[in-house]
C-alpha cells in the first residue's frame, strides 16, 4: 500500500485514521445506544469508561485528519458525471460529518462533566470535573448528543450511500480511491456492485 496521496488514491496515512474512525464511530455508537442494557454495573460502567474513550480517539483522529487534509489536499478531482447539485451536496455532507465529528464528542466530554464525574483520559488519567454536578443540565446535554450521534450515523450512512452511488451507477473512482485494498489495473477493473 501507497504511504503518500497518488492522483488515482488517497494513501495508507489518509486511509488509516478514517477506516479507525468508522470502527471507533461504531463502536461508540452501539455502547451509547445499548450500553445500559449490559449486564450489571461493573458491565455498564466498563461500557461507558469505553465509550468515552473511542468518543475521546474519533476527536483526536479527527483534528489529525483535519490538519492532514491542510499539509496534503485530497487527490485530484475524479472525473465523474455528477452534477454541480450533487457535488454541493456532498461538500455539504462532509462539512457535516467532520463537525459531528467534533461536537459529538465535545458534547459527551461535556456530559460527564456536569454528571460531577471526571474524564478518563485513556484510563491512564483523569480530568476532573471543572464545575459542580447539575443534574438536569447533565440530562439535556445527554439528550442532544444522543440526537447528535444519530445524525453522525445517518450523516456517515448517506456519505456511504453516495460512494456506492459513485461506484455502481456513475462507474467513477470515488469509492475505490478511499478503499484499503490495492487498486485493481485498470484491465481488470469491474464496475458494479
């Protein structure tokens, strides 16, 4: 695999931290959505300490791939026949997905700290709450990251969505450019799904 952005592929630097991000996006996701459902609170308690930290590593990957994006701009414009209304579209949803991908975790940080509780910080350390334990502040916050991280879901889904448009009906690189696996010669290049 390429290290370095090619004009056909983003390389194993850009594609790293994104393929982690969808994995840890996920798995916070499902904690979050079924976390209280686990089996006894030691369960509960490792799922939340869980939580936030995948939430704490989609943050920190996130700015890392923001500033990734500032040194090394992605690869050349595909060619494709999509419109200038569906080009917009989908520079409207990444704005999207990068700012849930920042909100959504800021807000949880948020979250535990008007719970009264500290912030685990990979479970090596932990930032204590800078203000006191408000309870009903805690639950509207929980309330809008939950929305949040729905809308994250259903942002990455229609993004997912889109390149599999690109892919099976456009029969443009969009999608295999951001692929893990080897780009396939152009000769045994299959469009379709």
């Amino acid at each position: 695999m390429v290290l370095l952005n090619s004009s056909l592929r983003y390389g194993f630097i850009v594609q790293s931290p994104l393929w982690i991000t969808v994995l840890l996006v996920s798995f916070a996701w499902l904690l979050g959505v079924f976390g209280d459902d686990l089996p006894g609170k030691s369960s509960q308690a490792l799922g939340l300490s869980l939580h936030i930290t995948a939430g704490m590593l989609v943050l920190l990957l996130t700015v890392e791939r923001l500033g990734w994006r500032v040194d090394a701009p992605p690869t050349s414009s595909i060619v494709t026949t999509a419109t200038s209304r569906r080009l917009r579209a989908a520079a409207l949803t990444q704005v999207a997905l990068y700012g849930l991908l920042i909100t959504v975790p800021l807000v949880g940080i948020a979250v535990q700290f008007a719970r009264g509780g500290s912030l685990p910080l990979l479970d090596l350390a932990q930032i204590a709450s800078p203000w006191a334990a408000d309870r009903p502040l805690a639950h509207t916050l929980k309330e809008v990251h939950e929305l949040m991280a729905h809308a994250l879901i259903a942002a990455a889904a229609l993004y997912a969505a889109a390149a599999l448009l690109h892919h099976c009906v456009l029969h443009d690189r969009t999608l295999r450019r951001m692929l893990p696996a080897p780009a396939r010669s152009p000769r045994r290049a299959r469009h379709g799904c």
